[in-house]
C-alpha cells in the first residue's frame, strides 16, 4: 500500500513563513498560525515543504487504506492560502455564508487575504472542525 507522501517533519514553521516572498501574504499566514494555534491549543508543525500543520488525525478508509494528515493547516500557495481540515465543521455551509471572499475545493479552504473574510467567522470555522475530528 502507498505511503503518504506529506508526513510531519523537523522543518522550521518560522523559517516557512519568514520565506513567503510577498509581505502581505506572510502576515497574513503568521496571523492565520497565530489564530490556528490559539483556538487548538497544538503548536505548528512542517507537514511536508509547505503545509504548516497542527495536531495529528489517524484516517482509515473503507478499503483499509489508513494514514495520518494534519487535524488543520494551511499553506501559501500560488494563487491563495489554502486551509486544510475545515471539511467537517457541523454548521460549515452556514458559517461559509458569513466569511466572506473564498472559494472551496474537495476538503480545502482558500482565501486571497485575511482582510477579505470574517476572521471571528474563520475562528468558529476551525474550532467546529477540530472539535469535530477530536471526538
């Protein structure tokens, strides 16, 4: 059975975040690592190059394929942040109604810049998802 690929490493989140070219952008996701930390109580791990992880969560499918991910993350990417995790959230379409500019992928999260959504909103958003999957 394939191994993941993106697995917790040693990497340095502040050494992540410090490298993400564009001002704005890295503000924004130390504030997002600010924000993420403060609600789950974890502190930040590398998962991978460029996912800033936190807490672990054991998965098995269906077909006994079983692994670990993140509990929640995000990462800078080309064109956005994308959030890992926020899936599971019990009122997530509701709470997605308030947050403002983002748009939503297979699982993921992705905003522009944290000045485009309601960060009380995004706040709620994760604690019902890692409230959720810590069950």
């Amino acid at each position: 059975m394939a191994e993941n690929k993106t697995k917790p490493t040693e990497a340095s989140v502040d050494g992540y975040l410090d490298a993400i070219d564009d001002e704005a952008r890295r503000k924004d996701c130390k504030a997002l690592a600010k924000l993420i930390a403060k609600v789950t109580k974890l502190k930040p791990k590398m998962w991978g190059t460029a996912i800033v992880g936190f807490g672990t969560l054991k998965y098995k499918y269906e077909s006994g394929r079983e692994g670990e991910t993140c509990l929640i993350g995000f990462s800078s990417r080309k064109g956005d942040i994308s959030i890992y995790g926020t899936a599971s959230a019990p009122r997530r379409e509701a709470l997605l109604a308030k947050l403002g500019k983002h748009k939503t992928g297979k699982g993921c999260l992705y905003i522009g810049k944290l000045q485009d959504v309601d960060v009380g909103v995004l706040e709620k958003l994760i604690a019902e998802s890692v409230r959720t999957k810590s069950q």
